[in-house]
C-alpha cells in the first residue's frame, strides 16, 4: 500500500514506453503508487479510454497526477476524469521529464504545491 | 424529427461508409498523421453496430448514448472522445427538442469543441461540423454537394491541432480524415432519412 | 536505406522506454533512420556510452538529432559525440514530444531550419 | 610529482576504498537519486583494474589516459563522464608538467567543470574538487581531516545540479554521493604517496 498523498498515471499510445516511464520512476519514488495504459485494447499503438480507466481505477492515491504523450491520449484521459471520482490532475508538461519530477518530489514528500510549482516551466503542450 | 428507427437507420448508414472506406481514410491520416483513422472508426462503429443488434431502445436519446458510449470505450484515438462526446452531447439535446435537427448537431459540435479546443481554420473534423451547422440553423437543410464543398476546403488549410499540427506548413494539400469521416456522418443523415 | 538527411537517436535509461519511443516516431517516420540506446551495458537502469556509440555509429544518417531523457544520458552523449565524426545536434528539449516533432518533421522533408524552429519551444533542460 | 608507479598505486587504492564502500555509496544515491553510485563507481573502477593488469605503461599520463578511458566506458551514469573527463584531462597536464600536482588536478576540476556545468554550492563533486585544488594550489598541500570537511559541506547544500536537484530542498541533509566518492579519490592520492 502506498504511503504517499498523490499517485502517477502514464498514458502513452505504445505500451513499452509507458512501461518504461514506470521503471525510470520507480527508481526515484520506491513507495508512489504508479499505473500506466499504453496502446490500444489490442496493444497495438494508439490510446485506449479503458486501459487509461483502469490505469486511474488500479492505483492506490486517490489524488493522481496524470501524464500523456500526444493529444488524443490527452481527450481519453479527459473523458475518463469526467467519469472518474477521483481527484486527477491532467499534466500538460512533457511526458517523461514531468512524471519524474512529480515522482521524485513525491517520493519526498513535497506538497501539491511544490510538485505544481516545479512542474510549471515544462508545460510545453497547447495542440489538442 | 429524430426518431428510434432514423436514428439507428443513420448510424448503420454511417457504420457502412466508413466499412467501406475504411482503408482510404487510413491512406489519408498515413499522409498527415499516423494512419490508423480509418482503423479507428471501423473498431468504434463495429462496436455500435453489436449493441445496436443486441439491444432495443425507448427514445433516439437513447440510442445516442448507447453510440457515444460505444465511441468512447472502443474507437481510441484523438476520433473516440471527439465522436463520443459529439453524440452524448447530441443525445441530451435530442432529449429536449427531438424536433430540431439544427440544434442537435450544433450540440454535437460544442461537444467537439469542448474536447478539442480547435475552431475553424485548423483543419479538423470542425471544419465540417461547423459549416454543417450553419446550413441547418439558415435553411433548414443539407446536400451532400455542400458536405463535399467542406470536406474538400479542408485540403488547402494548415493543421494546428491534432497530431497533423507536427508538420506545419507541410499540412496543406491533403483532405483531414477526420473531415471526410465525419462527411461520412452527414450523408448518412441524409441517407438515413433524418435529413432530406 | 533513409533518404532523409537527418538521423534520429535516442537516449535513455530505460531500454524499453527507448524502445518505445522509436515505435511511436515510426508511426509517422517510415524513412527515417531511428536508433536508440537504453540503460546500461547489462540492460539494467542506467546510460552506457558504449550503447549510444553504437546507437550513432548504426544510424543511417550522418546528421543527428540526439534526444536524451536525464542529465546523465546527456553527458555520456556529449563524450560520444567529442569522439564522433558525425554532426550532431544534442536537444536539451522534452525527449518524447522532442524526438517526436523532429522525426515527423523529417519525415515531411522539412529544412534544419525548420525542426529546429520547432523544437525551441520544447526546450525544458538545464540542470546537468 | 606523478610517476608511473604512484599513479598506479593511488588508483589501487581508490578502487580499494570504493570497493569497500560500495553500498554505502549506493546507500547515500538512495537517498537523494537512484541508488546506483556505488554500482556505477564499482563497474568503472573494476576495469581500470583490469587494464591496469593487462598493461605496462611508459608515463603517467599513458596510466590516466587507460584510466579515464575505461572509466568513460564502463562506469554508466552521471559519474562516468565527469570522472573520465576528469582523468583525461589530467593525463593531458601531466604530460606537460608532472611536478605540479595542483594543476594537474585544477585540470581535473576544469574537466568536470566542462562536463558538468556545475559551480560550486550546487551539491556535486565539484564541492570537493574546487577546495582541494584551492588547498593545493595555496598549501602544496592536502590533510584527509580537510577532504572530510570538504565531503561534509555538501550535506547543508541544495542541490540544483544531478538527480538530486529534482528533489530542490528535500535534497537538504544528506551528503552528495560523488562527493564521497572524490574523498576517497584524494585520500586514496594521500595513501598511494602522491600526496603527503
Ligand atoms: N483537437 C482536435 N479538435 C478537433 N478534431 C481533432 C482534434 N485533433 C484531432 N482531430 C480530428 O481527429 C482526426 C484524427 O483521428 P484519429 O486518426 O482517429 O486519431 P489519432 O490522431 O489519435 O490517430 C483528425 O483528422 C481531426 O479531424
Ligand atoms: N552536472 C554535474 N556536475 C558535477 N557533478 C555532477 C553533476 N551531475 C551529477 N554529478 C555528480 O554525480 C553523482 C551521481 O553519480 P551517479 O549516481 O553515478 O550517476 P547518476 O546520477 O546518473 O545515477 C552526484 O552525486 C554528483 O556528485
Ligand atoms: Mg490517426
Ligand atoms: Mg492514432
Ligand atoms: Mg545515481
Ligand atoms: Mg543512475
């Protein structure tokens, strides 16, 4: 079980990068709860809403930080938080540098706002 | 009107188009995305299809949500959320007014606004839809001749949103498949009898 | 063999993250040449310069773009390309999104000019 | 001054030194990174042992030449880098004035400063490099007691360079892990009788 406040969901369209952000991460931050959905249903590239449902369902925080790779991972995660009941913070920083920020700052205990503060300069994404 | 029998008339017509085109509209996202358009919408719509055979429905409201739902959960991509919440917008406008089609479609659109962030111009399945809407609100009609007017106007446009916005200026020159997929939807209205 | 002018390497921790980013730039970068090294030497978590050396001596491209995930990867990356006779371009940008603009872009057979345009906004890293 | 021997024999026992504190280096990397210095450090030095075996050498700097290569090549993150390039520059003073210690190793210092873009107060290695070659350059001389301040300054820095620096002021309270490796790097220059 998680003893951190904020858990990390990686949405990618190919299921080996979003796996691969996971065990960077988990390098950094042993005790965050972090889930992933990479590619479609059928583990071909693409977004699939219910690996990114379950992703948000499966981890243990209840306050997420989610991060994607390109828009249309974006609008499925979208429409998952808008049926989701928990508190998920869409990040629209860049994908790899952004989760291990909030995975290290996590980690150590950094409150929502230093982890949005130090997340702020890498928004680099505004393309839906 | 939209009716339970129209409704479901439309989406099988749409189901169809998109079946049959569903390579061509692939080739036309492998010019300026990453080619799986096609393959997107015939996995969203097959699934449409399925509930459509194993379920009945009361209301077209119904029908609506059931499709959105279907979109949502299977198309994947940048097409599921967008078609998706176009149609679960659709269906809680066709809820109130069933009567106006315009209406309807324009909830549709907002839909698409709403979880695209995109306007007219950056060559998108907006550029359909919004044209559409206005013909409808104006006169109370469509021709397939003016969905192809739209549909063909996105050729000469730069992308700005969605994955073709990578490739600026290098955009331009190719129809959105977003665009023609959703071509596909309003002919099927007419085709289905929704609109004439 | 690429007939694109500009090769694609990447650099990162992880070897599937690497890995995974090369399917996801393949998706719209058919001719382009994209290599990549991931983690150390036994393919644990790590950057190996012996990896990146062979990640740019198999690339087809004599021209590079490098996109790297920490400031280590970027280091081992600097002390292949003082020892290499290719020209190379290191991006200090967001690796995913990075490498992923840049690979669409030479794919479209756009200038240097252009990619790099482009990429200046994505340019997050300072910390060594 | 550097000869063939005393650099040989510093090098021993600085693979001696990491090697017996390897998970203690890991430990500290833990804390504020990875966890893999002792690792990292451990593999690079292991070869510098291996070729330092295989090979005779005819000058210092052919030793540090063999070493920083090595070390480029096997050590992995951050560290391998930074100590290569250390090493190499090293072996390019040496050749030009082995007596001096100090500027030898300010060329070290200069090599990491290139690699790094660390300055000091930044909670790296450079903490220790940059007094030990302000001690030598004014002192011609280097006590351990003074590596040891050196190393436990760094426990009261922030680090904004490295891993540790995503951590901001969390990173506050431990010792910087390449810190403690280049204490033993000098003390080990100490015990190998390059140093007195
Ligand atoms: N932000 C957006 N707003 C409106 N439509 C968009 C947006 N992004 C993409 N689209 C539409 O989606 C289409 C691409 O869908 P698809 O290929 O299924 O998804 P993906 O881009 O994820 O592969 C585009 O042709 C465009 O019409
Ligand atoms: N930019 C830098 N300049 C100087 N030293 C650095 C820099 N970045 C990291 N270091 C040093 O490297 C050490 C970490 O080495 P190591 O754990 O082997 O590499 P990694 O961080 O890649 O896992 C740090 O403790 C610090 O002393
Ligand atoms: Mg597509
Ligand atoms: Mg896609
Ligand atoms: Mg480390
Ligand atoms: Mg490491």
């Amino acid at each position: 079980m998680t003893t951190k406040p904020f858990g990390i969901v990686i949405s990618s369209h190919v299921p080996a990068l979003a796996e691969g952000i996971v065990t960077l991460l988990k390098e950094v931050a042993k005790d965050v709860s972090i889930t992933y959905a990479g590619g479609t249903d059928d583990d071909q590239v693409g977004a699939s809403f219910e690996k990114i449902q379950q992703a948000v369902m499966d981890n243990e925080a209840d306050e997420l930080f989610v991060f994607y790779d390109l828009g249309s991972a974006k609008m499925n995660v979208e429409m998952v938080i808008e049926l989701s009941e928990k508190t998920i913070h869409l990040m629209d920083v860049a994908l790899v540098e952004g989760a291990y920020t909030a995975a290290a700052l996590t980690q150590g205990g950094a409150s929502f706002e230093t982890i949005t503060e130090q997340l702020q300069p890498l928004t680099i994404k505004s393309r839906g | 009107m939209f009716t339970v029998e129209n409704t479901t008339k439309w989406l099988h017509a749409f189901h169809e188009k998109v079946q049959a085109n569903q390579s061509y509209l692939s080739e036309l996202d492998s010019a300026i995305g990453d080619g799986d358009h096609g393959t997107n919408m015939a996995r969203g719509l097959a699934e449409v299809e399925r509930k459509l055979k194993e379920n009945s429905f009361e209301s077209p409201q119904e029908v609506l949500k059931m499709a959105a739902m279907a979109l949502i959960s299977k198309t994947g991509g940048a097409s599921g959320p967008l078609y998706g919440t176009a149609l679960l917008e659709m269906s809680k406008q066709v809820a109130i007014d069933p009567d106006h089609i315009g209406k309807t479609v324009e909830a549709g659109l907002n839909g698409i606004l709403k979880r695209g962030k995109a306007t007219t111009g950056e060559k998108t399945m907006v550029d359909v839809w919004k044209p559409v809407v206005e013909s409808l609100m104006a006169e109370q009609q469509l021709s397939k001749e003016r969905i192809h007017q739209f549909v063909s106007e996105t050729k000469e446009m730069k992308a700005t949103k969605g994955r073709a916005s990578y490739l600026g200026e290098r955009s331009l020159g190719h129809l959105d498949p977003g665009a023609v997929s959703s071509g596909y939807l309003f002919e099927a209205m007419i085709d289905g009898g929704i609109l004439s």
